[in-house]
C-alpha cells in the first residue's frame, strides 16, 4: 500500500470529506429489544450478502504502532470500487459504525452508521448512509436509497421471523422445501448412530439451512448453548457423525488477538509451534489448551459450501468483543457504557498487556482511561452504565478493544476434546508432530497391585479405561500394570478412582487381602506438552512427572494429591460425602522447604 494514501495520514483531509458528505437514513420500528436484536442487525458481512452486494477482497498493510490497515477491492455497478477502511467501532448494543475512503470507485468518501435505541418494549432501528460522491450525485442518490430500502426490507425479514419464533442465527436460516427432504434423510440417519440423542435434529437444521459461514464452521459448544443441548454430548455426536463420514475434523489456529481462526489443519499432525494474523499483523504461539480449536464442517455430498466474504471487520466477526472504539492521535473522547455486570478486558495492539475492567453496581459512575504504551493501572471498577473518559496521549492512531471473558467457554480446545476416550477410541492416530504447550492438565498416573494376576493386563486396563470414560477423561498411555489417563477437571478424576474402588469391591469379594487385587495413583494438575508416543498422543513435563511421583508415594489402596488440589472446596465435598480417609504428609524435598501431600484412601460411602 503507498504511504501516501493511508488513510491514518489524511486526518485534515478526512474531516473535510465528514463535513461535506451528504447524508439518507431510514428508520423502523420493531418489536424486540436491542439486545435482542444486535447481533442479527450487527451482522454486516450477511446484510450486505442479502442486498445484493459483491464480494470483498481483502488485504491488510501493517502498523507501526500495531494491527494493520485494511484495504478492500470490490465491483459495483460493474466498476472496480477500491477503498482503505477504518476498523469498525461499536458499543454493543446500541450502534455499530465504519468509515472508507476510497481510492478508485463510485465513491470519495462512506460512512455507514447503524443505530438501536431502546422505545417501551419495542427498538428504533436507524441505519445512516455519509457520503461524498466521485461520480454525479444525481446517479448516485437513487442508488443508495434503494440500497437503503433494500437495508430496511431485510430487517424487517428479521423481525418477522423473530415473531415467528425464529431464535438468533435462525432468523438467516434458507428453509428450502427441496432441503427438507434432505433434512429428514439426515436426521433418520443420524438417530441410527445415537438413537437416543437429542443433537441429530437440531444439527441437520444447522448444517443444512444455516448460511455458509455458519454451516461451515460447527462449534460443537457454541451449537449446544444455542439449542439448550449438553456440550459433551453434542461435541462426543459430532465425532461419530464425523467418524459416519458426514462432517470432517478442522483444527482452527485462533488468533489470541482478533480470536479469528487465520489457520487451520485438517489433521493435527499439520499443525505447527506457530501462525500469523494478518489483520492483527502479529505472530502468535499455538497452545494445545489456549488457542488451537477444533471445529467442524459438512461432507461435500450433504453441502457444497463456497464461502465468500462481504465485509471482513462487521463486529459479528468478533463476538468475544462489547466494543471497540478508535482513537486519533492526541485525541480525547468519552463515550457511555452499557454492560453487563462482570469482568472484562481492556486492550490494544499498540499497548502492551490488559486491563481488566470490571462492572458491578458499586463501580464508579465515570472515570478517566490513559492509553499509553502500557497500562498505567491494573483494573478499574465502573458501574453498568459509566462514563468512560478516554485519553490518547501519543501522536498516532489506536484502537480499543473491550472483551467478554465469558466466550472462551464455547472454545472447544484440542486439549479437551483429546482428553475424551471417544476422541480416542475413534481417532486413535490423531496427533501433532510438534509439541505443542499446556498450561493446564489434570493427570492420573495408576498402577495395578496385583499378587497373582487372576486377570490378565489387558483386562485390567479395560476395568480402568471403563471408570475413566464415564467421567470424561481419556487413557492415553498403558504399559504392563501401569497407565497413565488426562481429565479437564481434577474432580473428575478423583471421581474416576472412587469408582474405581467401587468396581474392585465387588472383584475382590471373598478373597483375602493377600489376594486382593489392588492399585495405587497419584493425580496432578499443572503444565506440560504433547509428544507422540508410537503414533498416538501422549503428554510429557512437570504434571506428568508429578503425578507419577505421587503415584511412587502412594500405598495400595491410596490416592496421593498435594495441597493446590486438595484445598479446592468441590474436591473437599466430594470427600465428605463418600467418607474418604484423608492424611497429611509432610514430604522432605533436597534444597528446597518440605511439602505436604494429600493421601486419600475410599471406604465405600455414596457419592
């Protein structure tokens, strides 16, 4: 991109052009709330699709401060329409705007501005067209009235499915009557794989009648929260659908940043340390359990899918975002909050770090917000709807970008979804060739105690592997008498060893101690890696080398945990109620102070 035309360095020229434009703007009124209804009406990647106009492409010219430039090239009219783009500004829900200036096109100067107020029960909707014509006003006025027309023709096709009962994303469904057919075949079928599921319906609709964009990337937890369906359950369906040969893996590299997923594998042996995002223009490490996601999208022969792009930075794009706001250089503007009480991130690609802003009743009413290369305070506490003071006290552009802690939990992590022995069972050689980081996994390491082997090994991995499944962990790793088994939550695992004792009562049922069969564990919760163990998956580093330490302390019989997991008040009544023996011990460790460790031994009370 030449210098010369950025955008960012035309700040006088650009505010003629704002206060030359003309302006059309359309209301309506419909019968729903805004937040109801922001994030259809913020979607501007299918509204722009919807009326007609074509396709994007898009590039991006990094900044020295951060984050990058967007340049797009498109057709209107026939004629080639080429313009830079400001990253969009929102604060949801209540208005959502952008600005271009273009350097070949129909247009000098676009600014598209939609607005939601709140009236009684109902929204005023408003969408506001800025413009400064390159070619006569007389031909490009009628133009964007029908454009605006067209705009407010399909909200109103929203707000009547919304009557209809459409919920969310439903309102964009195609419900074809050639696809229900289709959709009736598909869901006999898939009721044959899991006949007593309720996941096959739901995610025939979605696949079939959602749009492209949707369809073809399935987030497993994200349709669970959507259709009121339990996430395991979901996500453990698709993989049998996939392992049908009706959906395929996808391993999406999510940028930490944009939290976009700029790469993505097929299988995780492609996946590598490392990606690039070119609208964040920033390298980024892959965490097994951070930010490599495994997402899912049809089989060609149930959906052809050819997705386009008709607007790269609509804030539907960026869901884990409230806001975002842009700053120039030296600016100071203040804007009014309206959140929900909770915890969120402050950031910028220009400034190192995070703040966390947290909203509750108690929160201050207005404050003042520095942006400096750094963050000069740790977290603020403002009420729902403060006044924000923001100040940009360097001579270049930024932008500000406000997060919502709670969208990681429809991230379905490769971290998860491996710890799973459905994962397992059904793709036993997926696995990267890279090593890829933890930074959190819980680690069961077992041995068998056995004075006569009335069972062989095999049979006794079967015995664990069974009790380990029914509480959502996986048994990766089994030599001889020994196995090694990953959980997301330690509770589970610990719920995997009581059951464990319950099955091996009713084994040793009449025998005496001497021939008892019997095991010892250890679990761990902490970092590690992944590495490949004859083709399969397996993990190595300080929790592995921790559970199977605690593993070595333990008596039969005993469970050995330390204190970080011990103190954990869920874990703690867990024990309770099933009676555990519990006992402290204080461990000596060379050079460094002792630490006490937990042993846990079970007697058999209810859970």
């Amino acid at each position: 991109m030449n210098a010369s035309l950025n955008i960012l360095d035309q700040g006088e020229a650009l505010e003629r052009m704002r206060s030359q434009a003309k302006t059309q703007e359309k209301s309506l009124i419909l019968n729903f709330s805004p937040e109801t209804l922001w994030p259809l009406v913020s979607n501007t990647d299918l509204l722009n699709q919807k009326i007609g106009l074509q396709a994007t492409q898009n590039s991006f010219a990094p900044l020295e401060q951060g984050g990058s430039l967007m340049a797009v090239e498109t057709k209107a009219a026939g004629l080639k329409q080429i313009y830079q783009e400001l990253p969009f500004e929102w604060l949801e829900p209540h208005f959502l705007t952008v600005e271009r200036v273009y350097q070949q096109g129909l247009f000098k100067y676009l600014r598209f501005t939609i607005l939601l107020e709140a009236q009684a029960e109902a929204t005023r909707l408003t969408c506001r067209i800025d413009y400064l014509p390159a070619a006569p006003d007389l031909l490009l006025a009628p133009a964007v009235k029908e454009n605006l027309s067209k705009m407010v023709h399909f909200w109103e096709q929203i707000g009547s499915a919304l009557e209809n009962g459409a919920r969310g994303v439903e309102v964009f469904f195609d419900s074809q009557q050639p696809k229900q057919k289709e959709y009736q075949t598909l869901v006999s079928r898939w009721q044959k794989l899991a006949p007593e599921s309720p996941v096959p319906e739901p995610l025939a609709r979605f696949l079939l009648f959602a749009p492209e964009r949707y369809a073809g990337r399935i987030r497993p937890f994200e349709l669970a929260q959507f259709y009121c369906l339990d996430s395991l359950e979901t996500l453990r369906f698709c993989l049998k659908a996939t392992w049908a040969g009706d959906l395929h893996l996808r391993w999406d590299l999510r940028c930490p940043g944009c939290k976009g997923p700029k790469e993505n594998s097929l299988h995780l042996e492609n996946v590598v340390h490392q990606a690039y995002c070119p609208s964040c223009a920033a390298g980024y490490q892959i965490g097994f359990d951070q930010n490599l996601e495994l997402s899912f999208f049809p089989d060609s022969r149930l959906r052809q899918l050819e997705e386009e792009h008709f607007c790269a930075g609509s804030p539907a794009n960026t869901p884990h975002l409230a806001g975002q706001l842009n700053l120039w250089p030296l600016q100071e503007r203040e804007v009014k909050l309206d959140l929900m009480p909770g915890e969120y991130l402050v950031n910028s690609l220009s400034a190192r770090g995070e703040l966390i802003l947290r909203v509750s009743e108690q929160g201050l009413s207005s404050s003042v917000l520095n942006l400096d290369e750094e963050w000069s305070e740790a977290l603020i506490e403002l009420s729902p709807r403060a006044s924000l003071r923001l100040k940009n006290g360097k001579p270049y552009f930024r932008n500000l970008q406000i997060e919502k802690t709670d969208w990681d939990a429809q991230v379905c992590s490769a971290a998860l979804v491996s710890s799973l022995q459905d994962f397992r069972d059904l793709f036993a050689l997926e696995a990267p060739v890279a090593s890829l980081p933890l930074s959190r996994l819980t680690v069961l390491e077992c041995e068998w105690l056995s004075p006569d082997l009335t069972l062989a090994p095999e049979e006794l991995q079967e015995i664990l592997g069974l009790v380990i499944q029914e509480r959502d962990g996986a048994l990766v790793n089994t030599c001889e008498l020994k196995a090694r088994a990953v959980f997301q939550d330690p509770l589970d695992a610990i719920r995997a060893i009581w059951s464990l004792q319950q099955r091996l009562q009713t084994l040793n049922h009449g025998l005496q101690d001497s021939e008892a069969l019997g095991f010892k564990a250890g679990i761990a919760e902490g970092v590690c890696e992944t590495w490949t163990h004859e083709g399969h998956l397996d993990y190595q580093g300080e929790a592995v080398e921790w559970a199977g330490f605690q593993r070595d302390l333990a008596q039969s019989g005993e469970v050995v945990i330390d204190a970080a997991l011990f103190n954990d008040a869920d874990l703690q009544w867990f024990l309770y109620r099933v009676r555990a023996q519990v006992k402290a011990c204080l461990l000596p460790l060379e050079n460094q102070e002792s630490l006490t460790v937990f042993t846990i031994r079970f007697q058999g009370g209810q859970a």
